[in-house]
C-alpha cells in the first residue's frame, strides 16, 4: 500500500513512517524540517506546509493517509492551534476526497475529554466538557468534527485517541518530566504516588494506526482510545525511572488548592504582559501531576482487535536503553 503520512519529523509520525515501510508500505512522509526525515528505502521524503495548498506529488498513486501532523502544546495563540490543527486537517480532507482515498486514519488526542477532575474508564461516547482545557484540545475537538463531516462526503475516516505517548526518540513526554526533576521538581499533591493515568508506547499507537488502515467498514467514522491497558501511578513509575537512569529523585509536596491557584496566576500574567512566552506552570499541567484519567479501550479491542503488543514494562526498559545511548 502507499501511504502518505503526516507530521514524520516528530515523534510519532516518524515512528509510524518508519515501522510501516519496514512492513513493506510505500510511504511518502512529510514534514517541515527536512533535516530531520525520517530514514528508509521506502520512504520519500517531500518537505510541505499542510497549511498551505498541497501539491500533488504528496497524493500520487496514494491509497492512505495517516494523519499524525499537529501543533501540540499546553501554550501558545489560538490562531496559531486553529491553522495548524484544524485548517490543515481540512486541506487533508479536500485533496484525500478528490483523490478517493481509500482510507484516512486521524491522530487525535484524549486531551478532549479532560475537565480537572478524576475520571475512572473514559468511553468515547462518553459526554465531553463543554468548553475544553486548552487551545490545543479545542482545535483537536474541531478537527474531529472536520473528520466526521468529510466522512458524510464519503472520506473513509477513522478517529485514533492516544493518551501520552512515550517511546526512545520522545521528545515532550518523559524528557519534560525528567528535565523538571533535574532543574526543579516533581510536584507530590496527593497521599499516594498518583495520579492513576494511562501512558501508551509508541509502536502500540503505530500498530492501533496499522490496524485502522485495515479495519472493517463498520469502522469508518469512529473514534477509538488507545492506551497501554495498564494504568500507572504516575510519581511511583517517576521514581523508578529516575532510579534506572541514576538520577536524583528530586520530589516536592505542595498543596493541589495552592499549586493550582499558583498556575491561574501565571496564565493571566504571562497572557495578557508576556504574551509569546509560556509560563513554567499551567493549571492543566500541574492538573496532569493530580487527576486521576484513564481510558477504557474495549471498543478499540471489539473493533480493531487491538491489544498492545509493547507492555509497559518493556517500554520503559527500552527508553532506559535509548538514553544510556545517548
């Protein structure tokens, strides 16, 4: 099959560019920074602005697209988020139509469903929060709607929902945390080593993205949630990984009220008098170090036949390899 995929000089697209032509796909991988395309016999590199008109040489001979391109950040412009999340998407869809694209898998984000509360088994069809937690989870939600609309067109879409994906090669997951514990600290908030959230390795998302490519036509137009189905406590695997990695554990408890109250200050500071930087703190980042939110994935296993085929454990003993490495 030849396959377009989008956003391959980051983590996850290049990750997916990569293992699929390995699988014996034709892919074409694109990507701003060419410098950092993804390498393989069977990957052609064309550098592009998804924003932009698309030229057609990314469509040609095309049977797929993986849509993994986005801008994902706790900060930054609303219309900088809408142009790349959604207005993007958008273009995708128009020349995947004309082109009849016989399958188009959508990186989306369970970013959508979080309200700063502790939420236990999170259903896709479960009611979202009226009004989400960042510019990023908004636009997300909006081009999730670009999605289902081009679907009523006739576009085969399907929707993926990873949740915090980390893998050798991460950028903005386990390196943040680390770089934190190094410079700062971990903030403790609750009694226990929570929160209980879901992390998932980056070749279980590439396999849910295999599967979707070949999934039943009862599957076009749904979203499904994937994770490692194997919920952590996420201070207590902190701990252990900072251990592995000879490191300090460097952790502080502060009061969930204060820490939170704290990060509404500096949003409001740093929006509205230091516009263009992000503040060390927000009240969704410092929420992810409290609130319990894990995913059920049982639809993504009755319908995709998923089940994670990197467990937790090894994943996190390969990102140990990848940074002894380094």
């Amino acid at each position: 099959m030849k396959i377009l995929v989008t956003g391959t000089t980051g983590f996850l697209g290049s990750r997916a560019a990569v293992l699929l032509a390995e699988e014996g796909h034709e892919i074409i991988a694109t990507g701003r920074n060419s410098s950092k395309a993804p390498k393989h016999s069977s990957i052609r590199f064309i550098q592009a602005d998804l924003t932009q008109e698309l030229s057609e040489d990314l469509f040609e001979g095309v049977e797929a697209v993986v849509h993994c391109a986005a801008l994902s950040s706790p900060w930054g412009k609303y219309e900088d988020f809408y142009r790349m999340n959604v207005v993007a998407t958008e273009q995708l869809i128009e020349r995947s139509l004309e082109h009849q694209i016989k399958r188009f898998v959508h990186i989306s984000s369970p970013s959508i469903y979080f309200d700063f509360k502790d939420r236990e088994n999170i259903k896709e069809s479960d009611t979202l929060p009226s009004k989400k937690v960042n510019f990023y989870a908004q636009t997300k939600y909006l081009a999730e709607l670009k999605i289902l609309e081009a679907v009523a067109k006739g576009l085969p879409g399907i929707i993926l929902r990873p949740r915090a994906i980390f893998g050798p090669g991460d950028t903005a997951l386990l390196p943040r945390v680390v770089k934190a514990n190094n410079t700062k600290f971990i903030p403790k908030m609750r009694e226990d080593d929570g929160p209980l959230c879901d992390l998932t390795y980056v070749d279980n998302v590439v396999h849910a993205i295999r599967l979707a490519l070949n999934a039943k036509e009862a599957c076009i137009g749904q979203a499904y949630n994937i994770t490692n189905a194997e919920p952590i406590y996420l201070l207590e695997k902190i701990r252990e990984l900072t251990k592995e990695l000879g490191l300090k554990y460097n952790v502080k408890k502060i009061p969930y009220g204060l820490a939170f109250a704290y990060a509404g200050i500096l949003e409001f500071v740093y929006r509205f008098f230091l516009r263009g930087k992000e503040p060390a703190f927000t009240k969704y980042s410092i929420s992810l170090f409290y609130n319990n939110q894990r995913l059920d994935v049982t639809k993504a296993k009755e319908e995709l036949g998923y089940t994670p085929i990197v467990s937790m454990e090894e994943g996190f003993s390969r990102v140990v390899r990848g940074w002894s490495d380094e």
